[in-house]
C-alpha cells in the first residue's frame, strides 16, 4: 500500500503544470462527449422512470386540476385490490405456461431444423414468420380461428365428437387460449436463438463425445448439446419472461380480461386504471411494481442460471 | 494393443477427391506420422480410422476385427483433438471419466438427478475415480483435477486430453495435431513427453501432423501424404535422406532442398551449371536429371586454389541464426541462374571473412555422398554418388 501511495505522489512534484492541465481538459472533454448520449438517457429513459415513480405517491387523475401527495397510499389500496391481485396471479400463470412451452418447443424444433440440410431455410422462415407479424392483427385471425361457434378448430373438434371448447368464452380456458397463441408467436424467435447457439457448438466436441461412447441422442443431448446452450438458454428465458410479463395485445383485442377477469393481467389492469378510469397515479403505482417485479424477476434468474452456464 | 491396417480408402466429400485409393499398415505398438501439407487428407483418414467419418470404399482393421461397421465406442480407440475438446461445463476430473462412464453405465443410470439413485452407479463411480486417479497421477495433473477447462493452460489441457484419452486403454491412440496449439517451448517438451508416454503405453499411435521436426523426432515411422496420396513410408531417417521423390524431398527438411537441373555427360558426370559436380554411374543415360541437395550439405571451399568440384555462387541475402548462417545465393551458369539455399556453419562464414574468401562472390562445393538424383519424372535414382573424376574436373579447373 505504501508503495502504491508513493508512486501516486512521486510524479506529481516532478510533473510540469502543463501535464496537470493537460489531464483535466482531456478528462473535462471526455465528459463532453459523453454528454449527448448521458442527456438522452435521462430525458427518454431515466426522466419518464422518475416521473412514473414520482407519480405513483400521488393521487394525480388525467385532467384534474388539483393533486397532491398521499405517500403509500396507492401502494396500499394494491395490496387490498382484489382486481390487482387476480391479474397478478394471471399473469403469473401465463407465464409459467408461455415460458416453458415455448422454451422447450424453440429448442426442440431448432434441433429438429439444425440437421436440416436443403429444408432448413423453409422452416426457419416458416417458423418465424409469427414473430414478424403484427399480434393484433393476428390475434383478430385467432379469434376467427377459435370461435367457439364459427371457428374451424371446434368444427373439428365436433367432427371427432367432442363437445365444442369456448376457448375465449370459458373462464376455465381462456387464459390457456391466450397462452397457446403467446407460444405460437414466441417460438420461432426462441427457435431462431437456439440455432444460432447449436451452430456456434464446437463440432469436435461431438466427435470427441462420439469416441468416449456418447453416440445416443440423448447422451449426446446431455452432454454436448444442452450444456452448450447455457448461455443461450439463459438468454432466452430471460427474454421470453419479459416478453411474457407483458402480455396486452392479445388481451385487449380478444378478451379485455374477461369473462369476469379471467385474463386479467397486469399489463391490461394498468390501461384500464390509467387510460379507461384515468386514474394516473394508482396505475403508476401498479407500474411500479411490474417494473420491481421483472426487474427482480431477471436479475434472480441472471444470477442463478449465470452461475451454472459460464464454464469458466 | 493392435496392428491398423487401411486398404485401398477412398473418400471424397461431394465432387473433391480427399483419398484416392490409401493403403498403410501401422505395426502393434508402432509410432506412426501422418504427415502433409494442409488439405492432404491427413485428418481425413484418422478420422476414417476413428469411424468419425464413413470411407467411400476401402477396408479398415484394427487388430482382428474389420472396423468398418462399428462405432467409434467400439473400435477401442481413443482419440486426442487439435483444440483438445474438453467438455467445457465439466472438471478434468469428470472430463477424464466420461469414456468410463459411458462404457460401464446404463443410459438411465446416467440421466441427471434419477441416475444419482442408483447404487449401481454409486459404486461403479468409486471404481472410475480409481482409475481416473492413476491416469492423472501418470500425467501428473493431480491437482487440476477438480478445476474446469477453462481455467487450465495449454498445456494443462493437452494433459486432461490425454488423461481422457488414455482412461479406456485404448488399443489405438489417434492423435489430430495435437501440439499445434501450444507455444513453442511447451511443444518441445510435450514432444519428449509425448514420445515417453507411447514408450510407457505400448499402444499403437497414429499422430497427424503437418510439423516435419515432430514427425522426424517422434515417429518410428512416417507416412507422407499429398492430394490424397501417400507419398512415401518410411523411418524418418529413410524419408528424408532417401526421398522417394522431389515431393518428398521438396516436403521435408528446412530450408527446402535445392533442385537443380543438371546435365549428364558421358558415363554418369553430372554437370551443374558447366561445373562436372559427381560422378554417379546410375544416371549415364539419362540426358538431364534433378539433383536434390540439401542446404546443410553444401559447405564453403577451402583453400584449395584449385577449387575442385566447386561452385560459384553470387551472394543475394544472409540470414545470421546465430549459430548458424542461412545463405541465399545464385548459382554463375550460362542459363538462368539457379537459386540455392545453404546452410553454413557460423564459425565457417566467420573465418572465411577473416580469410577475405566471402565477398559478393564465393565458392562452396557440395559433399558428392549426400547428392540425391531424381529422374525427369521426380523419381529418386539410387545411386552411389562419388566425386567427380578427375579427367572431367580438369577443363573446369584450367577455364577458371
């Protein structure tokens, strides 16, 4: 340590003045240039951030000419709100169904796709054709699609004897009907991912593991393949939750959280207290704590699978 | 321990060539290089022999068994990568026992989380940490044991390689480049040490290598591919100082040989450049020939005024090695002057200096014994080489 002091205080006295001068400006122009960039961010992400957050202790409501502060007040009524509670819980049911499905699913058609030779493009693009189109345009299609009277599927379903599903119209099922259509959209992009992560797997690998005796599938699935995929995996959970903690379009087009707030979700309960009740300063409560709750919810998930996928 | 014995291989990968038609016997317990440019089809036909790749036609046996149809797991090899392949998500120690895993396991028993349940698998992992132990204790990388990967040297990884290699006793050890990514004082040890081990071992190695000084230092014998060919096979010492032909001659030894197109006159003089070099009876007949001489066999002349059987050389470029000199020079003939590269000792440049003999222009002769003559067609002529006659040196003498 004493060393160390010693070599930061030796030059100084040495140095010429200019050299001093010389360092601030360099250091006073590197701050300039970051400037711009630093302004920014302030103004389009951190500024609207605070804004929010600032918002979410009043009882400000879109129009009204007077407001004040009410502290937690809004952060208490959320924990009472028994709406807020049931599209917390939606939401979470969504996810733990949307996440999985469509995890798995990418990874197992990106496999599939991978040893491919002369089709491969075809089902790349087949595949990821959802993720390029508009959802609430899709989501019209959908509710065609599944109509519990007109749609073809429940024709189908009723030419096999079954009893027609009321995908959209049944409390019991609607959240399952918009899951379907949240992993039908996520998985060619999650499939698009893990082909990138299986083509970036050393090919020696496979050839070592074929000489110990992994030549299975699974065995070499186990061994080469899944372990390889970590950080892409890790990536792609991480993206897929988010996208899935914010699941509006197919909600508002097809259900508006109905019936009786059986696809509530946060998201949807925020545009309703924000835009239909115009209660800004409760939805900017309710903001919040999505916000803490994704936040939370990837730094956890950074952390633990981060762990277990850098082998180093 | 087994003898490998490829017949006849072809490969080609859609309309490229890789093998045509390769027939090599590797002996039990035999240190056998591979050896060529890059693209010769080397790696291809070690991984032909590994079964990682199918042969278009052709046989392979190891041992007593045709190969041709098993599986890698099945051929009892082991084989060592360029880039070592390590399973970066496990430690050496997990690395090394994955070949005795898998061989000594059910697939159930094997599976995350459920595999653990078996007592089976409890007490046949206490055997394999036995016998991961011993290969680490061989190679001494005890300590490393429990690290992954990624947070061991070069050479550290060179060792767990191995160590997964040699778990299984494998009959056949098949090595891809193995050193090619390690620095250059470390592949000077791990040469010895890699020698050592085969010596140790007893098994029969087949080493791909495009490094001509690990070939000659390691191999008992070496096989010279080219264009999905072998050239030559032989000791190191039978390929480099009796080449089967230029291309041989041309692959092996640094700097390359010198071939020089040369005239025969008479009973077998061979003339360079008007200069009658050798004499060698073998070659009467033959109107002109490619003499192959290496750099390290040409040496300065003397004082001997006469200069006997010596050639005049225009000095174009010195590359001073320290203990030695490399001698970049022209050859003074009527045609075009010929190109050739000698390797002098730096004592003998020195004293040639002090001697005031080595200016723009010197002289050097070339020992008659160490000449190679190839026929137009590139094939080696044996030949017992001797200086010279006299009746023919003469002219020569009296015109300088």
């Amino acid at each position: 340590m004493a060393l160390a002091a010693d070599r930061r205080e030796a030059p100084a006295p040495a140095a010429p003045s200019g050299i001093a001068r010389q360092e601030r400006v360099e250091a006073a122009s590197g701050y300039l240039f970051a400037l711009p960039a630093a302004l920014l961010m302030l103004a389009i992400i951190l500024g609207p951030s605070a804004v929010v957050i600032a918002m979410s202790f009043t009882n400000y409501e879109l129009g009204a000419i007077d407001w004040g502060w009410i502290g937690l007040g809004n952060y208490g009524e959320m924990l009472s709100d028994r709406t807020f509670w049931r599209s917390m819980r939606n939401t979470f049911v969504y996810v733990l169904i949307v996440v999985p499905s469509s995890v798995l699913l990418g990874l197992a058609i990106a496999i599939m796709v991978q040893s491919r030779i002369r089709a491969r493009r075809f089902y790349e693009v087949a595949f990821f054709l959802p993720v390029t189109t508009t959802l609430v345009a899709m989501a019209i299609v959908w509710s065609f699609v599944l109509h519990s009277r007109i749609g073809p599927v429940n024709a189908f379903l009723q030419l096999l004897g079954f009893e027609a599903v009321g995908f959209f119209t049944d409390p019991d099922t609607v959240l399952f009907s918009l899951a379907l259509i949240g992993i039908w959209q996520l998985v060619g992009f999650n499939m698009i991912l893990f082909i990138a992560g299986l083509s970036s797997i050393p090919r020696d690998l496979y050839d070592a593991a074929a000489v110990d005796g992994a030549d299975g599938w699974l065995d070499r699935f186990l061994r080469v393949t899944w372990p390889m995929l970590g950080p892409t995996t890790m990536f792609v959970v991480v993206t897929t939750c988010i996208t899935a903690f914010k699941v509006f379009d197919t909600v508002v087009v097809l259900t508006d959280g109905g019936p009786l707030g059986a696809s509530e979700v946060l998201l949807h309960s925020i545009y309703l207290e924000g835009f239909q009740y115009f209660r800004i300063g409760y939805a900017s409560a309710l903001t919040v704590a999505f916000l803490v709750f994704i936040l939370v919810f990837s730094l956890v998930q950074a952390w633990v699978i981060d762990r277990n996928v850098h082998y180093r | 321990m087994a003898r490998v014995e490829l017949r006849n291989i072809v490969k080609a990968f859609g309309a490229t060539q890789v093998l045509r038609n390769v027939s090599l016997d590797v002996d039990d317990g035999e240190f056998m290089t591979l050896i060529g440019a890059s693209g010769c089809g080397k790696s291809t036909l070690l991984r032909i022999v590994a079964g990682l790749e199918a042969q278009g036609s052709g046989s392979v046996r190891i041992g007593e068994r045709m190969v041709d149809h098993l599986r890698p797991r099945q051929r009892r090899i082991a084989m060592v990568f360029q880039s070592y392949a390590l399973y970066p998500h496990m430690t050496v120690r997990e690395n090394i026992a994955t070949p005795l895993m898998i061989d000594r396991t059910l697939l159930a028993e094997r599976l995350p989380l459920v595999g653990r349940l078996s007592p089976r698998r409890r007490r046949i992992a206490g055997e394999i940490d036995q016998a991961v132990r011993g290969v680490a204790e061989l190679l001494q990388i005890e300590p490393l044991l429990d690290r992954r990967p990624g947070q061991l040297s070069g050479g550290q990884r060179q060792r767990a390689a191995l160590g997964r290699a040699m778990v299984r006793e494998p009959q056949v050890f098949l090595m891809d480049e193995p050193l090619s990514n390690l620095d250059a004082s470390l592949r000077v040890h791990m040469r010895r040490e890699l020698a050592d081990l085969h010596r140790r071992l007893g098994a029969t190695f087949i080493y791909v290598t495009h490094d001509q000084v690990e070939a000659m230092t390691m191999s008992g014998r070496v096989a010279l591919m080219e264009a999905g060919e072998i050239l030559q096979v032989g000791t190191p010492n039978e390929v480099y100082h009796r080449p089967a032909n230029t291309r041989v001659a041309a692959f092996l030894g640094s700097p390359r040989i010198n071939l020089l197109e040369a005239a025969v006159e008479g009973a077998g003089t061979l003339r360079l450049g008007g200069t009658a070099l050798a004499h060698a009876a073998e070659a009467a007949g033959q109107g002109s020939v490619t003499l192959g001489i290496r750099p390290e066999s040409i040496a300065l002349t003397g004082d001997d005024p006469a200069g006997q059987g010596g050639l005049s050389l225009l000095v174009d470029d010195l590359e001073d090695l320290g203990h030695e000199i490399i001698l970049h020079a022209r050859l003074e003939t009527e045609g075009a002057p010929a190109a050739l590269t000698a390797r002098l000792p730096a004592a003998a440049v020195a004293a040639a200096r002090a001697a005031g003999r080595f200016g723009n222009r010197i002289r050097v002769e070339v020992d008659p014994a160490s000449l190679l003559i190839f026929d137009r067609d590139g094939l080696r002529i044996p030949a017992t080489v001797a200086p010279a006659a006299p009746a023919a040196a003469h002219p020569q003498a009296a015109a300088g």
